[in-house]
C-alpha cells in the first residue's frame, strides 16, 4: 500500500513539473510582449481561482485530526498559495521616466479639462 503512494506522489510530482515546463516555455514565447504575459498572468489567476474555489474546497478537512494535519503541513511546505498582483505604483515606478512623465502630464491635462 506504500509503495502504491510513493508512485502516486511521484506521478503528481512528474505531472506539476511538466505543468511548470509548460509555464515558463509559454513565459519565453511571450517575452518582450506585454499583453500576451498580462494573459498569460491572468490565465494563471483564473486556473488557480477555479482550482481554489472547485476541488480544493471540497477536499477540505472534515475533522480536527485532517485541518491539523492540513494546517501543519501549510505551515511546513511554505505557507497559503497566493498570487499576488502589482500594485499600481509598482507598475508605475518601473515605466521608462520619460513616460512616467508623460503620463502625469496627460492626467494634469484631464484634470484641467474638467475642472
């Protein structure tokens, strides 16, 4: 029976190191395309939301014994999964100065233009 889940965790691992394969090679494919990596960030939000919100919800814990061995194991392996988005002045900050400038010249112009 143990030798039954030591292939299975080895499956899974081969599996989720061909999903990261699959990852990167489509990160390099878009390189320098700004729009192709902003959907591919937002494919990967959608996997891990529909993931999060379907089968890992109902594979929760349904005894203190199971969420200890849960909680554990989270605080063991790296914490909650999590993806992070930037915060707008994140993105800002690593735009070129000279459309850094750009922009907030044409956001004073709006301003004006409504005021």
């Amino acid at each position: 029976m143990n030798n039954n889940k030591n292939f299975e965790s080895a499956e899974l691992s081969c599996k989720q190191q061909a999903i990261i394969t699959v990852v990167y090679d489509a990160v390099q494919a878009c390189e320098g395309d700004t729009v192709a990596l902003l959907g591919l960030l937002r494919q990967l939000e959608q996997l891990h939301r529909e993931i999060r919100d379907g089968v890992f919800q109902e594979s929760l814990p349904v005894n203190r014994r199971q969420l200890y061995s849960l909680l554990k194991d989270i605080e063991s392996e790296g914490g909650w999964p999590y993806i992070e988005r930037m915060r707008l002045q994140a993105f800002l900050a690593n735009l070129p100065q000279e459309a850094a400038e750009e922009n907030s010249h044409e956001v004073l112009e709006s301003d004006r233009s409504y005021g």
